[in-house]
C-alpha cells in the first residue's frame, strides 16, 4: 500500500502534467496534498472556504427568507430558486420534509413550495374541473357504499325472518332473535351427546 507521501507525490505529478508547475510550485502542492491526505486518513475533514460560507450563509437565513413568493431556498445548504423544496431535500440531504421542518421549527401546514407555483397549480386544477370531478367521485363512493350497506342489511333482516318462520309451529307467534355478534379469538364449541338409556 502506498503512503500519503507517495499518494501526494502522485497526484502533483498528475497535476505538472496538465499544468505547468515551478519546482516551488510543486513542492506546495506537495505540502498540501499530503496535509489533506493526512487529515482524510485520521478523520478529520477540513472545510474549505466555500462550505464554510454556505453554512454561514443558510445560519443566517430566515423562515421569511426562505419562503419567498416566487423561490424557496434550502435553510441547511443556503441554495435558492426552488419552486419545490422536497425534492432536493431527499436528493442533496437526505430529509424528509416533516424532518426538515422539525429541525427549523417550520409550521407542519407550511407548504415547502413557492407560493406562486402553488397558485398556477390551483388555478390549472379548478379551470380543468378537478375539484367537481373529485367531488362527484367521492360522492359515488359514499352512495355505493350506502347502497352495499343496505343490501347487507336487508340480507340479515330477510335471513332472520326465514329461520324464525321456519323453527316456528303454525298459528303460534313468531319471535325474532337477534343474531349474536362473533366474539374475537376461537369460537367455542357446545357439544350435546345423547344420552344412553
């Protein structure tokens, strides 16, 4: 295996040769390549200069700031001019929008999208009559529905009838008795043995 210092040595080789290098040049890009290498191997990473200043940058962003009426911009990496936030959220971090608004104290009903983009997409739903097709949909669910339970229900009451009317002698008074509800678990068994005379 190769040591920091050999991987160093061939990176700014690499590096002479696509762009020229001074001698003292090269024995900084030495240095630095082996510092980086030296802190990737022990686990510590530095922050380069840009990082630090989209963290800076995102710190300093406001929940006002953040969702403004054309744009949403991402409170954790500071980056901005997303009509929808979700997206990126999974894709560069990881998060789901509940978390992302757990970990900034954003209100749960607050839409992570652009106000504007939320307005055309309401606007394209209603001119495309959306809402009165969802709206009759939903209705002739309820009605099926409806109609399901009171065919069962006929069933039971017709059923009930026909085995009351049956067990019960001509000319005597039928009575009807509820069907027991089914208890939970195993039912139980009742067995009558005849007895031996």
């Amino acid at each position: 295996m190769a040591t920091l210092v050999e991987m160093a040595l061939e990176m700014v080789i690499a590096r002479a040769k696509s762009t020229p290098l001074t001698a003292e040049d090269m024995l900084q890009e030495l240095k630095k390549f082996h510092v980086e290498l030296k802190k990737l191997d022990t686990g510590v990473v530095a922050e380069t200069e840009e990082s630090q200043q989209e963290t800076q940058l995102a710190a300093s962003l406001t929940q006002k700031e953040a969702f403004k009426r054309n744009e949403v911009c991402c409170m954790i990496c500071g980056k901005g001019g997303f009509k929808i936030l979700t997206s990126h959220l999974r894709v560069a971090h990881d998060l789901k929008p509940r978390q992302y608004k757990e970990m900034f104290g954003i209100a749960r009903k607050q839409s992570l999208t652009a106000k504007t983009y939320s307005d055309s997409r309401s606007k394209k739903a209603i001119e495309s009559g959306m809402s009165e097709r969802l709206r009759a949909r939903k209705e002739a669910v309820k009605t099926a529905k409806d109609s399901r339970q009171a065919k069962t229900a006929g069933k039971v009451k017709s059923s009930a009838g026909k085995a009351s009317a049956q067990a019960a002698p001509t000319g005597a008074a039928a009575t009807v008795s509820p069907i027991p509800k089914r208890k939970r678990g195993r039912p139980s068994l009742s067995v009558v043995l005849p007895t031996g005379e």
